[in-house]
C-alpha cells in the first residue's frame, strides 16, 4: 500500500497499524483508536481535539519534566495520544505500508516499525558547513525557519502539527493569550493559546519564574525568532499564505546562508516529513540543537542527548523550561530581573554536537556505513549465506 504526497490518503488509519505493531502490553496497543480525528469539525469528539490532548501536567517517564531516556521520548508505543498531535500520523504527506515480510529502506523509522536505515541522501549533497562566528558573537536567541510541512496541511487538521505548535509557542501574542487563559476556561482550554494548539500548563510544573507575574511573553519575546517561509496548505495563495491560518502566522523571509544563518545560538530540529538530513547540518553550525522527533536515524547510536543535542518532548511542552535554564529568566528591559542563565552549559553542548559531528557524522562516515549495511544486506539474502565467510578447522 503506497501514498504519495499531493492526494488524500484513503488506506486504514496509519496508528491501527501502529497499534499492532506495539508490544500488546503496550499503552498505545491497549489504548483507543481515535478514529473521530479525521471527522469533519463537530463530530470530533471535545476530548479528542487537539486542544484536549495537550499535556497538563510534566510528562511520563520524564526527570521533573525533561527527557530522560531518548529511547522513552521517541517510542510511539508508549504515547497514545501523539496520534492525534503529530502530522506523521494525522494526515501523512507520503507513506508506504506492507503487512509483509518484505524489506524496506529508509532514511527514518518510528519505533515499532522495522524499515532498514540508511543515511539521508541530502547529507550527501550538502556542504560542511563550520560557524563563522565564534559562541560569544552569537546571539543568544532561539531561531527557526521552514515552511508549514511536517503533514498535509488542511482547516480540518493544522493545529494537530507540530511546526504549527512550536511557532504558535514562540510566538509572544500567541503566549500572552495563553497567560490569560490560565485561570480561564474549562480544563480542555485552561492555558491555552491563541490558536489553541498549545498549552501553558496551569500549575506551572516546571517552577518558571518567566511564568510569574504575567511576563511570560515578554521574556519569549527577547529571545524567539520563528516563523513559515510559506503557509502551505490545501488552499494556498500565491504569496505562499493560507486562508485559514493568515489569522494566526505570518510569512516570514527565510534566512540566507553565511553568517546570519549562524548568528543565534539555538535552533529546532523537528519532524518535517523530509529525509531527516538536516540534523548534521545543524550540529556542524556549532549551534544548540534542540532535538523533538517520533523517528530514528542511521546515526542515533553515534549521539549522546544532553550531551550532543538538547532532547525534548514532542509536544514541546518542555521548551520554555529549557530556554529558561540556558537564558535565564531575564525581561529585556527590567532591571528588577535577577534570574540568570547558564550559558556555559549552552555551549558545552553546542561545541561538543559540532565536533563529534566533524569527527563521526561526516559524508565518509555515512558512506562507510551505506557500504557495511549492504554487504551485511547482499549476504543474508544469499542462498549460500550459510557458507559464506566459513573457515574450516585448520588445527
């Protein structure tokens, strides 16, 4: 069963595949299939709405709120309700399926899939790129740009998506309405902002002082930088905008290559439905990564979380608390603002993500790597596999 990018999907719901691809003990195996997603609006159930299955509290499996274990945060089995707040599982832009043994190449994998690795083939054509500017140049802000990808965009399902979520997020008019919302509301609204698709959570589990004293806009305000270069969607303009997200996004110019592309200090790396071949670009930058995905890589094995990249949740939930600690709390502007940061840390993940990038990720590593993997490959599908490489006992 194979879909395409540019038409509806009309095959079986991707998370009942997934369902039986888990651990029947498994909490998304033993939980429900929200069927209702893909409903027209008003036959969705309220508590399957992308608002109702925001987080409100720290998340499972978590230190206080943080990622624990990378192998936890990225297994789908595990979280039933990302079905519904992941454009991979909501409305996939391409995607093939087989309930056959029958082997399969991919750049990326989800956890209970079995597809065999291989490296992206952008990390191919795309140029090592070392940062010009030395870490204390760099200005400490929070910079993404891309466009509206990451599923295939309708009115029906955008909040669902992840890149909608992450700039709603970083965006403080989005965030100011979420401050107002926290003691408003039922429970599926409390804190959540202005385009519904994320959520400040109403006890302020992760201790932020940002959150404290209706300033928390202001404080994401002086430090995040994101926005679509294009709101691609079902009813495109010309201009690259969309009819029904115009009201909450902008059009913003994508950043050029050279130097202001490396100027800031943090970037996200986040599913998007491409190869997943920028990861490696962006440690080589020498930037923090801030690393959110359900997939896995070719390289996984070779990085360290927290120590390469910076882990998170893949509903961001955690992002404010991670900026906090690398920036501090501070307002731009207030001198009464006592809350600093640790920007050393920042830079010891970005500088090592950069070198060991230089060191194990390289085109010759991924080469190398392709070159084993089909060696291994040609041999097990040999029918005289069970000779091959065979030494007899030469005592």
């Amino acid at each position: 069963m194979r879909h395409k990018a540019g038409g509806p999907y009309l095959g079986p719901r991707l998370w009942s595949l997934v369902q039986r691809a888990c651990p029947p003990d498994s909490a998304t195996a033993r939980g429900e299939l929200m069927a209702d997603i893909w409903q027209l609006p008003g036959h969705t159930e309220m508590e399957h709405s992308a608002a109702a299955l925001l987080p409100l509290e720290l998340p499972t499996d978590s230190s206080e709120g943080y990622v624990a274990n990378w192998t936890v945060a990225t297994d789908v089995c595990r979280t039933p309700r990302i079905q519904g707040l992941h454009g991979g599982f909501v409305a996939p832009k391409a995607m093939n399926v087989t309930r056959k043994l029958f082997p399969l190449f991919s750049t990326s994998k989800i956890s209970a899939s079995n597809e065999i690795l291989i490296p992206s083939f952008s990390s191919f054509n795309s140029s090592n790129a070392t940062s010009p500017l030395p870490w204390k140049e760099k200005e400490p802000k929070l910079h993404w740009r891309g466009p509206a990808s990451g599923g295939a965009n309708s009115e029906l399902n955008w909040r669902r998506l992840q890149r909608h979520r992450f700039v709603s997020m970083l965006n403080a008019t989005h965030v100011e309405v979420a401050e107002g919302m926290l003691h408003a509301g039922n429970e599926t609204t409390v804190g959540t902002g202005y385009a519904g698709n994320f959520r400040l959570l109403p006890s302020n589990a992760y201790h932020l002082a940002s959150q404290k004293g209706a300033k928390m806009a202001e404080w994401v305000s002086g430090w995040a930088d994101a926005g679509f270069t294009d709101l691609r969607c079902d009813e495109s303009g010309e201009d690259g905008t969309c009819s029904y997200t115009n009201e909450f996004f902008s059009v913003k110019k994508a950043a050029s290559d050279g130097e202001e592309k490396y100027k800031y200090a943090a970037v996200l790396d986040s599913d998007a439905g491409d190869d997943g071949g920028e990861l490696v670009q962006r440690l080589e930058e020498g930037r923090v990564v801030l690393r959110a995905s359900v997939y896995k890589q070719w390289h996984d094995s070779r990085l360290i979380p927290w120590l390469h990249f910076v882990p998170m949740d893949n509903t961001f939930v955690d992002v404010y608390g991670v900026m906090e600690y690398f920036l501090g709390a501070d307002v731009p502007g207030n001198e009464k603002s006592s809350e600093h940061g640790h920007d050393e840390q920042a830079q010891r993940i970005a500088e090592a993500g950069q070198q060991w990038a230089k060191k194990a990720l390289r085109k010759d590593d991924a080469l190398v790597y392709l070159y084993r993997l089909l060696l291994e490959y040609a041999r097990v599908v040999d029918v005289k596999r069970h000779t091959m490489g065979w030494v007899g006992d030469n005592v």
